[in-house]
C-alpha cells in the first residue's frame, strides 16, 4: 500500500497563529490517524510506557475527498497547550486500510513544527482538556511488525516540514512598511509542475510582477524569504512582511474534465489586479467552455492541466494579458 503524505499548513506555532493543522493525502479507500510527539521516538509502540498527554496525542481523520485524496487534520487546541514549552512538534500519519497500515515518514525521519518559545499555557487559548488524548496509535502495530526499534541515531538529519509539492495551495499575505494588508499580492497561489524542469522534476508558483518561483525544493519558510527579498529587489516595496500558509485547497491538475463541471478562470494583472474576466464558466454537454476573447473551447475528456497549458498558449499567441497570472481551477481561488 502506497504511503500518505502530510503537511502543516503553518510551520510554526505561535501566539499570533496558535494551531496546528494539516493536510493529509491518503490512497484510495483508507481512512488515517496523525500521531503527534515531542520526541520521535514516542512513535515507537516499546516507547508506549513513556508516552503522557504532555508529550503525545493521536487522532482518528475524517475521510478524504474523493477528487484529490485530501483530508484536513486539526490537533485540537486543547492538546496542542499541553505541548507548550517544547522546542519542536513531530507529526507522523498512518494510513490504513484492508492491505494493512503505511506512515508517512519513519519515526526517525519524522517532520516537525515549530513551537515559539512565546508560545504560551494562557487561557486566551483554550482550556486544557480534562479528558486524556489517545497514548496508542495505528502506527503501533505496524512498527510492531516490521520490528523495528526506537533506539535508531537521529544523527544529522532531522527534517523540517516537508517541502511543498505540485497540485497544493499557498496562502499568502503580504504586508507593507507600515502593516497594512497588501491586497494585490496576498492571494491564493498554486502550486504546479514546472514544465522547465526535465525529468528531475520541480515546482513552479507565479506572483503577479515577479519572476517565477522554481525550484526542485520549496518550503514554506524559504518561500517566505523569496517573495519578501523579490518584492523588495522589484520596488513594490521599500520593506515588506510576508506569510504563507498551505490552504486546504487542492487542485486536481490531472483530473479530466466534463460535460456540467465548472472551470473558475483567475487573471491577476499588474499589481495583482483582478481581471474582469476572471469567473466561473460551465463546460456544456457537448464538453465546451465558452471564454472571454476565445470563444468555445474543447475541453471534455482532457485534464485540467492540458486545458490550462492550451489556454495559455492561445493567450500568448493573441497577445492578451501580457504578463497577467492565469490560473485554471476547480474551485475559486482568494
């Protein structure tokens, strides 16, 4: 059974954003839990005996959309105050299903968030629950059976969150010198497969009046010091804060499309105005989409992404929207 894949939405914890939620993608058919620890080698069942609420908790997922295999997982906040005072929180999931459990991570090479260290015990956020967390997990059995132990060397190689991957959504806001929301910038922006890449493969995001951001590995925090540096480097801005967060959303690039679906079409011109042509436009039962400047489209039985990659080429070759961001969705972006 293929293995699930998790990722925070925030890669820290802090007063200003005080939760912990994450996006969890799971094979077809199998339901999840998300195990959560102060130390990695709480994961292991022989390190059950060791496990109290302060330094463990584990929960049961709800069932993940059928269109893009995602679920959303929150640690309730309850549980998350227990955690207060640790430097880190490692998250592993546990998919399982008739062919049995797969992790996402090894115990040993589990991700982790940040906790502030001003992350505080306070009632502003929430009780501490009177009930105890779960202190076992769906992983128990499966590490059980592999035999493996928890006394492996961490070594070097801890990671952070996992890097962002095709087919996400990231949530950025953009502030400026004097903390005021930049609405232009701060949107919605997917996450795609760089077509430029090879075969090594490699993510691309676009941001209105900036270059590309590529790159074969991306996370939230380095993504954070890119579009900050860029804006600045572009003269948006004499300094800027940014924020980016992973969005529940999803896009299914690989998703064919058909006869009574709906494409939302989002155009962001300079300063990341939104065109009037952005909106939502129905395919026929004939398997057309009829859009501003082109016309009827074929789109029935082709996927999302040769429907966008063929918009844009149409798009150069009539020389519209010169330097506007196209995005093509499923669901309407912010």
């Amino acid at each position: 059974m293929s293995a699930p894949r998790i990722v925070p939405c925030r890669d820290q914890v802090s007063p200003r954003f005080p939760d912990a939620t994450f996006l969890v993608q799971v094979p077809p058919g199998c339901g999840f839990e998300v195990a959560c620890a102060t130390d990695p080698r709480l994961f292991h069942p022989d390190a059950g005996p060791l496990r109290r609420d302060h330094n463990f908790y584990a929960g049961a997922g709800a069932g993940a959309r059928a269109s893009t295999g995602q679920a959303v997982w929150v640690l309730p906040t309850s549980a998350l105050r227990r955690f207060a005072g640790a430097r880190r929180l490692y998250y592993v999931a546990a998919a399982t299903g008739a062919r049995g459990t797969s992790l996402s991570a090894p115990p040993e090479r589990a991700p982790w968030l940040r906790i502030a260290l001003d992350f505080p015990r306070s009632s502003r956020f929430g009780a501490p629950s009177p009930i105890a967390g779960r202190l076992s997990w769906a992983g128990d059995r499966a590490l059980a059976d592999d035999g493996a132990g928890s006394d492996s060397d961490m070594g070097d190689e801890e990671t952070g969150p996992p890097p962002l991957a095709k087919n996400q959504v990231v949530s950025i806001e953009v502030r400026d010198q004097v903390g005021a929301v930049a609405a232009g910038y701060s949107h919605e922006y997917p996450i795609k497969a760089d077509p430029t890449a090879g075969e090594e493969g490699g993510v691309i995001l676009r941001i209105p009046d900036l270059q590309p951001f590529r790159a074969r590995e991306l996370k939230l925090v380095d993504l954070r010091k890119q579009v900050s540096a860029a804006l600045v480097a572009a003269k948006l801005f004499s300094s800027v804060s940014v924020n980016a967060s992973l969005s529940p959303k999803g896009v299914a690039y690989e998703q064919a499309l058909n006869p009574g679906d709906t494409i939302w079409l989002r155009i962001l011109g300079k300063g990341g105005s939104l065109d009037k042509a952005s909106g939502s436009y129905p395919i026929n039962d004939g398997g057309e989409v009829d859009l501003p400047y082109l016309g009827l489209l074929k789109v029935g039985g082709s996927t999302l992404a040769d429907v966008e990659a063929d918009l844009l080429k149409r798009v150069a070759d009539a020389r519209l929207f010169a330097g506007a961001v196209i995005d093509l969705s499923l669901d309407e972006f912010k």
